[in-house]
C-alpha cells in the first residue's frame, strides 16, 4: 500500500497520497487540497518546499552533492562526452548512437544561419547594452523570422524546432559579444565542431586567420556540459511556467534568459569576478571581505557561495576547480585571482558561519577564472552559461509540452486592503 499524509485541519482529517521518485524522493500530492478542505492552499514563497513537476531529466540530491544528466554522472559525461551528446541525451532521454549524432550535428549546421534584417536590431542597441538583454531581445525576435508554430506531438516537427534553436541561439550569443567589443558579425563555418564553431565565431579576426586552440575547445566543451542542466531553477521553472502559457520555445527561452540574468543565478559568475577583481585591487585581503559577507548590516555577500539546493560541494564546482588549474596551467596564465579564490575558499570552508549555513562553493565561483583565461570578457560570462543552459531549458520545455502539463498559475494569500468606498479626488 502506497504512504498517505494526514492533515487536520479544524477537527476534520484530510488523507493525500505520498508520490514516489526513482531515487526514493517523496512528496504530498496536494492536487485535490483546495477542492476537499473548501478552499485552504499552501504558501511557500521561492517554492522551497514545493514540487513544480515530475520530470526525468535531471536528478540532483544536495545533501550528498549528486547531479545526473538522465542517470548519467556529472563527472563521467564531462569526462567521456562532448556537448552537443549531453545536449541530444538531455533532450531526447538517450545518449545518441554514431549515426544519430551525426544526423544531429549536420541538421543543426544546415540550421546555422540567422536572418540578414536581424541584423537591424542588432544595430537598434547602443553598444554598452549588456548581452543578456541583446541576447534575450534577439532571441525573442527570432520568432518573427521563424513563425512556425509546432506541432508537438509530432515527433519530427519537435526535432526540427530543437534543431532551430540549437544551431541559431549561438550565432545571437557570438553577435552579442561582437556588437559589445565593435567586431565585424562572424558566421558559422560548417566544418566545425559545434563548440569550435562556437569558438571561431567568437574570436575570428578580420585581420588574422583563426587557430584552433584544442585547451581552450575543449575547456568551453567541458563548461557547458556542466551548466546544461539543473532541474527546476529559476531560469528553467521561467521556462517551463511561461511555456505552460503555450508559448513557443523561442519565447519562453527569451524569458529563462532573462531569469538567468540576476546576480542570485547566472549572473552571479560576472559578479564573482568582479567580487575577485575588487579584492585584488584593494589589496588581496580575504579576511575583510569574509567579514563583510558575515555582517548582516553589510549587503556583500560573497559571490559563488551559497546554493538553494546544495548544501554540500556543489559537484560541477569541483570539477571546474581541478579545469581553472589545469586550464590555466596549459594556457601559462598566472592569474592572482584564482590565488585569491582559492584563499576565500580555504577560509570560508573553515568558517563557522559557513560551516552552520551549509555554504559551499557553487558552479560559478570559479567558471570566471576559466572564462577570463579563455579571453572571454566579463560581461560575457552569464552569456556563456546561457548557451550551456540550452538544451536544458529546451529538454525541460519539451517534457512540460509532451506531459501536457497544466498553465502554471499560483495563488497568493492576499494581504492587502479590505473593500472601502471610492474616494473622489478633491477629498484624497
Ligand atoms: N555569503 C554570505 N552569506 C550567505 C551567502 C553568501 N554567499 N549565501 C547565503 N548566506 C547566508 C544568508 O545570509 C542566510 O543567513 P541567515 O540564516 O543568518 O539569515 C543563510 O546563509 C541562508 O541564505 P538564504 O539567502 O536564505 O539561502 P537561499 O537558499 O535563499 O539562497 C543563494 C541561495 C541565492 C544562492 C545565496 O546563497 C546567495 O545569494 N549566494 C550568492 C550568489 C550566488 O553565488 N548565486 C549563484 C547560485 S548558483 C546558480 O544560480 C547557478
């Protein structure tokens, strides 16, 4: 017999049913509260405590620090696996064989183009407009030269929307960068690799040919197979939820591009590096900036620690730590902020403020170094992770759409003025 939660409320017992994951999770299935108890609902602002979907994409258990792609590790898929295998894994549920990967990979570059008058909103931004909102802007406008809607229960017409958006989001990720440094447009060259596309599109000068450089390839490669996915964080939860509205995959990756923006989620790699670039100049000095983070009249806290769902080593954190050393190492950068990095870190792990909150190293807190080595520029950092993040939010959009999942629409309890009477203008 399934488990049963028990509610009394007012002298009456209400029963729910107790829902069961493949990894022996549990939740109070709650669908029917409103209608049995006449009207009580739940309050859990930021969802702490709250399911929004089932989902098989993505299991991640924050006490033990495990993240799995599909039931695949995070550290064997960045060890063994390219990216755009974790994105068709991440998407389609399996690991691609040969031949469908190379399917994969010659639809996307037959995809890989963007409208000549994209080019005209290109133009519109000043250049100190931050890529995020180029970004977010231009993919939103990607579907005025793309209006097709899709089917999506059919199979092929799913593929071919996933195809779109994968081969189309990096040439706006790589105009973004370009139209911020005053660099020509670049675009795709169909005998690369999708990363090293990537790569030469973002750094191919009109006055010098581009040299493949495999450190820095497979560096990128590595970093965005491990911000591809993460369950349901407020990037993907802003997809899925706007998705739910029946708005298209353009659209509502227009919305997790936004929602990846603010320094309490993806933007928090430009703010660690920023955070590392001022205890530098002022100094080195980690121990002030420590105590800053723990006085609670002082706003600072500091960035790259901390996670909602972690409260152990986040697992793609230790995996970009050993990349920053090795990556910095075979490219002969010394950088003296991942020296200072490396100091915060020592000190917070020993803190016992940071010991009782549980906070840990997050993926971003040391992306930024390796981004930096890379000759990638700050403000381009949550870029980046928006290109990772892509097949997640599109493997989370797919599954909502395919399950049919309702509109997402809380309810709130209201707080605010009972009814009174109008009041005329003369009289307020
Ligand atoms: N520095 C100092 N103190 C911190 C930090 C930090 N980075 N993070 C959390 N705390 C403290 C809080 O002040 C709070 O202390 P209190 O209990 O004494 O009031 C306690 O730890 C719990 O913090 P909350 O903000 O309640 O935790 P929440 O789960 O809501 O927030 C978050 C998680 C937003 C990631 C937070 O840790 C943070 O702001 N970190 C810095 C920003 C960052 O690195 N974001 C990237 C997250 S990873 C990602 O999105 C890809």
């Amino acid at each position: 017999m399934s488990d049963k939660a028990i509610l009394e409320y007012k002298g009456q017992k209400y029963e729910f049913p107790v829902v069961e994951g493949s990894e022996n999770e549990h939740a109070i299935d709650i669908k029917t509260l409103r209608a049995v108890t006449g009207g009580l609902i739940t309050i859990d602002p930021g969802y702490k405590n709250t399911g929004s979907c089932e989902s098989a994409i993505t299991f991640l258990d924050g006490e033990k620090g495990i993240l799995r792609y599909r039931g695949y590790s995070i550290e064997e898929l960045a060890e063994k696996a390219d990216f755009l295998e974790v994105a068709y894994l991440l998407i389609f549920g399996e690991l691609p064989s040969k031949k469908e990967l190379q399917k994969f990979n010659n639809d996307i570059r037959e995809e890989s183009y963007v409208d000549e008058e994209m080019k005209n909103i290109l133009d519109g931004f000043p250049k100190s407009a931050h890529p995020m909102g180029v970004l977010s802007s231009l993919t939103s406008a990607l579907i005025a030269f793309n209006p097709i809607p899709v089917d999506i229960d059919s199979e092929e017409e799913m593929y071919s929307a996933v195809v779109r958006i994968l081969a189309k989001f990096p040439i706006l990720v790589v105009w973004a960068l370009s139209k911020r440094q005053g660099m020509p447009l670049n675009y795709s060259d169909g005998r690369l690799g999708y990363v090293e596309n990537i790569h030469k599109m973002m750094f191919k000068r009109p006055h010098r040919e581009y040299q493949k450089n495999k450190v820095v390839v497979d560096a990128l490669d590595n970093l965005l197979i491990l911000h591809a996915d993460h369950e349901q964080n407020c990037s993907t939860s802003t997809v899925r939820i706007v998705g739910s509205s029946h708005a298209g995959l353009f659209a509502s990756i227009s919305a997790g591009v936004s929602a990846l923006w603010g320094p309490l989620h993806g933007g928090a790699n430009q703010a660690v590096l920023e955070m590392l670039e001022a205890i530098v100049a002022d100094g080195g000095d980690t121990k002030k900036y420590m105590a800053k983070a723990k006085d609670k009249n002082d706003p600072f806290r500091l960035m790259g620690f901390g996670h909602r769902v972690y409260k152990n080593f986040d697992p793609r954190a230790k995996i970009i730590k050993k990349a920053a050393d090795e990556v910095l190492h075979d490219l002969g950068v010394d950088d003296p902020i991942l020296e200072v990095a490396k100091g915060l870190e020592k000190e917070a792990l020993e803190d016992q403020y940071f010991i009782d909150r549980k906070l840990y190293p997050n993926v971003d807190f040391y992306s930024g170094i390796i981004y930096r080595a890379l000759g990638i520029p700050t403000e381009m950092f949550t870029v980046m992770f928006a290109l990772g993040r892509l097949p997640g939010w599109i493997a989370q959009w797919r599954e909502m759409r395919q399950r049919k999942e309702p509109i997402g629409r809380p309810r709130q309890i209201y707080i605010g003025e009972n009814l009174r009477p109008f009041v005329d203008i003369e009289k307020r």
